[in-house]
C-alpha cells in the first residue's frame, strides 16, 4: 500500500526532476527548472497521492496529475513574487530577480501550460470532470490573488473578507489536489466532496500558520524575509485583529507605521510585534488557525476509506500542523 509519506515524497522529487519543460532558449526554461530546484514541502502532489492511496494499492495513473499540480503551484508563486516584489523563496532569490521581470512572467506562463500538459495524463472517463474541476479552481485562485492586491488599496478589511480571501487563493487548491486524487482512485462523489472540504479547511489553517510564522518563526528555519508581511503592510489577520482590537494610542501608532513611506524594516517589525504582543494577537490567530484544522480533520470522518490508510492522511496533516517553518 503506498501510503508511506517517504516513499511518496522520494517518488515525488524522483518524477519532478525528470519533467521536460524544454531547453532553448535557455533564459525562458531555465527559471523553470530554477523554481522546481528550490525545494519546498510538495504538500500539494503529496495530498493528491496520499488520497489516491485511500483508495489504490499503486500509484497508477496519479503520479502526472499530480505533479500538475506542483508545477501549477509554482507558477502562482513565480507571478505572485512579481506582485509581491518579494526578494526571497524559500530561502533563494526569486525568479524575477535573478534574471528578469519579463523573462520571470513569461516562464511563469510556460509553466502553466505544461501544468495543463501533466493534467491530461488521466483515463478519457475523467478528463472532463479532472479539467473541469481544475478551471474552476484555477480561476478561483486568480480571484484571491486579485483580492489580496485589492486590500492593499484599502484601509480596512474585515476577518470575513481576509478568511475568504486566502480561502480562493491558497486553500482551494489544496481541496483540488486532494480531490484530484479521489477522482482518480475512483472514489465517490460524497467522498471527493469530504476531501475537498478537508482540504480547503486545512488549507485555511496553514496560510494562518504562514501568517503567523511569518512575524514569529525562527528566522534560520524558516527560508523567507521575516516580518516580510509586516513590512509591506499585509492585510493578514495579525494586523486586522490588531486594528480592530487596538485602543486609540495603539491605532494610532499602527496608522503611522503604516503610512510611513521611508523606514527601517527592523525598527517598523519591532513596533508592530510590541503592539501585537500587547493585544496578545499570536493568541488570537493561534485560536482562530487551529478552528479551521478541527474543523478540517473532521471531515475524515465522512470518508468511506479504511482507518488505516485515512490514519496515514491524518497522520500527515497533524506533522504539517506542528512544524515551525
């Protein structure tokens, strides 16, 4: 039964590494095979796999789609760092600024098409459904992204608005890969609705725990800017909480760190860390994060799969919960 998370993670790099984007020119597929090199959890195809599992003894026919799925991950991530003007992923400099911004949109662009390539090494039974399923998600990923600039240009955002915000943009597509995988492994529609569910749960879960981790996470463990969202003034929950919760001197303070054109970085991290902790926001987010997983881990209980292969899924998802970077 291949539900051993490490066999499916060395399965999984084995197959990423061998994917053929292209050669030449080599300034356009070069950032391609750049982005996929950097590493990453790979939670995405593991999800998809370890739900294929719940219900197959092999990986027949998953394996492609699912690397689909990372490829298109890392093509949201090549253009959100462009929007984002983000110096640093995972650690590394970010495609567009070890070559360029036009050569990063259109490898991007690229990688989006070989997703599409990936995807369709499915039974002709399950194409439609598969692509249906995946355009959706697609475009709903496209609408979170759209909302997250949008905030920048607002002063307020509600906790409403941020949670549905990272809902379409992060967590739907945790939701499609699990999903993904259950379509494959024949699995029911009520299955393959409690899968996506889960998914776009937990989904909701970790991009709180990024949040967090971004203003409080051990800086050599955690491969990005920190304090990279407090910078740049994100609209995460830390800071919508904050606004929300601050009395007048503290409001006051954050609108003035917030509108400041010219700062030191550390000195602005520092500032908004002693009012966070003040407000005890880690508190609140912390509560807020670990609703969504409960609510997430309950919807295993509507899987029809074994308790044995549903534990390893689990089992997965609780390592994910507690890690620190």
């Amino acid at each position: 039964m291949l539900n051993n998370i490490d066999n499916l993670s060395k399965l999984i790099d084995k197959k990423i590494k061998l994917i053929d984007f292209g050669k030449e020119p080599s300034s356009l597929y070069d950032p391609l095979y750049y982005i996929l090199s950097l590493g990453g959890k790979r939670i995405r195809p593991l999800l998809a796999l370890l739900a294929h599992s719940l219900y197959k003894d092999n990986s027949d026919g998953i394996v492609k789609p699912a690397l689909a799925v990372e490829v298109f991950h890392n093509f949201t991530l090549m253009h959100d760092d462009i929007m984002d003007k983000a110096p640093l992923r995972r650690g590394n400099t970010t495609v567009h600024e070890k070559w360029n911004l036009n050569t990063a949109i259109l490898s991007g662009d690229v990688m989006l098409i070989k997703a599409y390539e990936l995807l369709m090494h499915v039974e002709n039974d399950k194409l439609k459904k598969i692509m249906m399923a995946f355009n959706k998600c697609a475009t709903l990923v496209c609408e979170g992204q759209q909302l997250d600039m949008d905030f920048e240009t607002r002063d307020e955002v509600s906790e409403d608005e941020y949670i549905e915000m990272i809902k379409l943009k992060t967590a739907v597509l945790l939701g499609f890969s699990l999903e993904l995988g259950g379509i494959i492994g024949d699995a029911s529609d009520q299955d393959c609705e409690a899968l996506r569910n889960f998914g776009i749960n937990i989904g909701i879960g970790f991009q709180l725990k990024d949040d967090l981790l971004d203003v409080y996470a051990d800086q050599s463990k955690f491969g990005k800017q920190l304090g990279g969202d407090i910078i740049s003034n994100k609209k995460t929950l830390l800071l919508i909480e904050a606004l929300h919760l601050a009395d007048a001197n503290m409001k006051q303070e954050l609108n003035k760190w917030i509108a400041q054109k010219k700062f030191e970085p550390t000195k602005k991290v520092k500032a908004i860390m002693k009012i966070y902790d003040q407000l005890e926001i880690r508190k609140i987010a912390e509560q807020k994060m670990n609703d969504y997983f409960e609510k997430g881990l309950d919807y295993l209980s509507f899987i029809s799969a074994s308790k044995p292969r549903v534990g390893a899924l689990k089992t997965f998802t609780q390592n994910l919960i507690n890690r620190e970077s």
